[in-house]
C-alpha cells in the first residue's frame, strides 16, 4: 500500500508541471499570442518560431534618463509597442493598467514603449496614474513608428511581446488583447510563476 502511494505522488508530482506547461501554452495561444515573430527578430532574418532572445534597447524615461531592456532581466516583462495617435492603442490602455495593477510586482513588470516624438501626447493618452512604466521610443525620421520598433519589426502598433526571466521572447501578440480576460491572466501568470 505505502509502495502504491509513493508511486501516485510521484505520478504526481510529474504530471503537474506537464499539466501546467500545456496549460501556459494553451492559454497564450487562446489568445493569439503565437504569432510568429517579424523576421528581424529571428537569427539571419529567417522566418523562425518562439522563444526567441529579445533584442536589446535603450528608450528614455520622462526625466530623459536612459533605461534598458537588459535592466529588467531577471523578471518577466510585457513589453507593449503603441503610440498616442494610436486609437486602438488608447482603447487598450486601461485593459492593461488594470493588468498591470494586479499582476505587477517583483516578478512581473509592464513596460510600454511610445512611438512618439514627445512627452506631451504619450502623458495625454494614458490612464490616469498608470501603472506600468512608460519610455519613449521617437520615429527616426518622420515616420510614425519609434526606432526601436522598427528595429523589432514592427510596422503598425499595438504590439507586444512576453519576455521571460532570460530575456527570451515567449509570446508574442499582433494587435490589442483584453488583458483583464481569464485567458490572458494564466497565459501571463504561467510565464511569471515558472522557477
């Protein structure tokens, strides 16, 4: 009988986190977030799949500090393209600061990077005490999207990607999401509760 029990918690115990990996996967594909990454993302600009090493930047905070992505390594980040022309962008702002309320602590944090060319719309166009950071991400010329964006390939925001505690993209979302939706919250969750 002891044998039995020790043979169903090891059962278990090696279930679980099998169970909960399908789950992560399940849920961030419920919710559109494996698309396949744009090419400059992908090693030789080849057409390639997720996880993927987040390329590294630099924005600049509202005090014109700079701040790398290489700095948050070690939690996992949500990292949100958008800009404050964006209609879209501003619909799904308050979904994510609602998010980023509840989520966000020492393990998770939320960083948004504006494609604009100042302060002024990027403090126009957010909630009211947002709380995720914001950088700013200018086009480099007279474009609309930032350089940074542009150097991850993206042509139209909002965009984000889900970068783990290694700094490897593992989702990657093509246009709003509702943040606040059980399916968005366990595919987050699964990426941030993972050792």
């Amino acid at each position: 009988m002891a044998l039995l029990g020790v043979g169903l918690v090891t059962a278990l115990l090696w279930i679980t986190p099998a169970a909960a990996a399908r789950e992560s996967v399940a849920a961030c594909r419920g919710i559109g977030g494996f698309n396949p990454p744009a090419r400059d993302l992908c090693p030789g600009g080849k057409p390639c799949s997720l996880p993927q090493p987040a390329p590294e930047w630099t924005a600049t905070d509202h005090r014109g500090q700079p701040v790398k992505l290489s700095d948050f390594r070690g939690k996992v980040v949500l990292l949100n393209f958008w800009a404050s022309w964006c209609g879209v962008c501003k619909l799904e702002k308050p979904q994510l600061a609602a998010m980023a309320d509840e989520l966000q602590g020492d393990d998770f944090e939320v960083i948004s990077l504006a494609s604009d060319h100042d302060w002024e719309g990027v403090r126009g166009a957010l909630p009211n005490g947002a709380p995720f950071k914001v950088f700013l991400d200018p086009p480099a010329d007279d474009g609309n999207i930032g350089a940074i964006a542009s150097r991850w390939g993206i042509k139209a925001v909002p965009e984000s990607a889900l970068i783990d505690r290694q700094g490897n993209i593992r989702a990657y979302f093509v246009n709003k999401r509702d943040w606040e939706s059980p399916v968005a919250q366990t595919c987050l969750r699964a990426v941030i509760d993972e050792e």
